[in-house]
C-alpha cells in the first residue's frame, strides 16, 4: 500500500471517476453507432 501524504484519493473516488469516463466513452460511441444506423436507413430509401 502506499502510504504517500498527497495519496489522499480514496479508492471508491478512483472508482466513480473511471465509471464516469467509462460512461462518456459510452455516450460517444452510442452517437455514432446512431449516425451509422441512421445513414444506412436513409440510403436504403433512396435506392427505392
């Protein structure tokens, strides 16, 4: 363990914070997904 005096982050801090970025990585990549499905959809009505 580290016993550092400026290691004052908790582990559950440590926690919430790679959970938060996980979940902006998330959000991004749902935006995505979305165009490309929104754009295959839309080319698919235009060959009709």
């Amino acid at each position: 363990m580290n016993n550092e005096p400026h290691d004052t982050e908790t582990r559950q801090e440590r926690r919430e914070k790679k959970l938060q970025k996980k979940r902006q990585r998330m959000q991004q990549h749902g935006k995505s997904l979305a165009r490309i499905y929104m754009d295959a959809v839309m080319k698919r009505l235009k060959k009709k």
